[in-house]
C-alpha cells in the first residue's frame, strides 16, 4: 500500500522590518550673553595715536555697574594739569575785565564831561573788548579739555560684567579695544548643529545642556529661540581630537530658563553639550 504523499507546504518568509528610533539629537557650543557685549576702547587723539593704559580696576569676571571706571589712561594727569593751567590764566583774565570795564565806565563818565578824548575812551573800551575775546578762547579750550578728561577714564555704558581684557596696564590697545563687557544677566547657549541634524531642530524645542569640561555642575534647560538660516564652517570646536572641524553647521540659539542662567552667569564662553528632546 502506498503512502499518500503530502504535498509540502508553501512558506513565505516575511522579513520583518524594524524601525529604528530616532535618538535626540546632540550638538557642542558656548555660552553667551543674551544682552549687548560692548568692546570698549581708548580714545584716538588728534595725531592718530592712542594713550596708554595707566589703571586698570577691573579684572575679567568683575560685574561692573553702568557709569563704572573701567580703567584710566596715562594722558589724565597732563589733561589735569593743563586744565589747573587753564583755569588759573580764566581767573586772572575775568580780574582783568572786571577792573577795564570799571575803567571804561570812568573814562565814559569823564568823556561824556569833556574831561578826556573820544580817542582815549575808544582805546580802553578795545583793550577790554581784547580780555573777553581773550576769555573766550580760554573757556573753549577749557571745555576741549573738560571733554579730553572724560576721555581719559574708560567707563562702562552699561551693566554687565567684564569678558575679556585685551589691553594691559602700560599698553597701548589695539584693533581689539581695552575690553568686552558683556550684559549677561540673561545668558544663552549658541549651540552648532550638524546641518543633517537641523531637520530634527524646531522653536520651542526643550534643551538640556551639560558642560563639556566639568566647568559646572548639574544640568542647564532651554528652549530653541532661534534657528539660524545660514549654514557655515563650525567655530565651536570639541576637545575631541578627532572631532571634524570643517564640518558644516547650522547656529542654533538657545534661551536658558531663568533659573538656569543665574548659575552660569559668570562662565560666557564655556563649551556645553546640548541635547534637543525628541519631538
């Protein structure tokens, strides 16, 4: 007897395909101040030239005040002995005018009686004439040097805390000023995302940044504020020896929440590491 065959069955194998996740996307940048950074400079005197740092009173950190003396140059104490100068030779001719024009009014009085000539009358009434246009240039050059002195202190425009100091006592600053003062009161981060990352990048976003250096502790939150629409070479370079430094990149400004920026107030240009939570 023979045995039924059994006809094989047909298989299909379905290949299953699996989906990965997406991982949220991470990316390197500095802190910044969110307000003004200000580079302050010495004044340029009329030949060009520029004077020298005498003080410096702050140091890189130092929070400063709107108005504050940053620092003093080396023409302030010629400026103040030039306007000691000044106002001593104004004081001498306002006693000078002060007794011609008594004498002009004696020689009006005597003139106007016959006692003396027009002549002699019109001699003493020039020679005063001459003190007040005297007078005159003495308080414009005195006002020049009123404004000179001003100049020679370096004042902050703003409240904020010192950046960056480029200029020493007994330097002359160049191209780069004296110092940057930065209002970071309101910190943020500039984060440099790879431009196929910046897809996965919107505003609002929630952020959450480390330091890459251990230069604070805990973590920072954010929100994406703005999404630059230019894409360049990366600035914000890693430790990472390896790490790709003509990669090309999208800025990303991140606004930290308050709390978050009082705690890094002070640390304008630490590298972080930031990473966008997935949408």
């Amino acid at each position: 007897m023979s045995l039924p065959i059994s006809e094989p069955q047909s298989t299909t194998s379905f290949e299953e395909e699996v989906v990965q996740p997406l991982r949220s996307v991470a990316a390197l940048g500095q802190l910044e101040p969110a307000g003004d950074v200000r580079r302050l400079a010495s004044p340029v005197s009329g030949f060009g030239g520029t004077p020298r740092v005498l003080r410096l009173n702050v140091r890189e950190g130092d929070e400063v005040k709107k108005g504050q003396v940053l620092a003093v140059f080396d023409s302030r104490p010629r400026i103040l002995a030039d306007l000691d100068g000044i106002k001593a030779r104004i004081d001498r001719v306002e006693v000078e005018i002060d007794l011609k024009e008594k004498e002009v009014s004696r020689y009006e009085k005597a003139a106007s009686q016959g006692a003396t000539s027009l002549v002699l009358l019109e001699e003493k009434y020039n020679q005063l004439q001459t003190l007040k246009g005297l007078l005159k240039e003495y308080l414009a050059e005195s006002r020049g040097l009123e404004v000179d002195l001003q100049d020679s202190e370096l004042k902050t425009p703003i409240d904020g805390v010192v950046l960056r100091i480029h200029t020493q006592e007994g330097e002359r600053s160049g191209n780069e000023g004296v110092l940057e003062v930065g209002a970071n009161k309101i910190m943020e981060a500039l984060i440099e995302v790879y431009e196929s990352d910046v897809n996965r990048v919107q505003i609002g976003q929630r952020v959450e940044l480390i330091s890459e250096n251990g230069g604070f502790r805990g973590t920072l939150f954010g929100n994406v504020q703005r999404i630059s629409p230019q894409v360049r070479q990366r600035r914000v370079l890693s430790t990472d020896p390896t790490g790709d430094a003509d990669a090309r990149v999208v800025e990303v400004r991140i606004s930290l929440d308050p709390k978050s920026a009082s705690l890094v107030t002070q640390l304008t240009g630490m590298k972080v590491i930031a990473r966008f939570q997935e949408l």
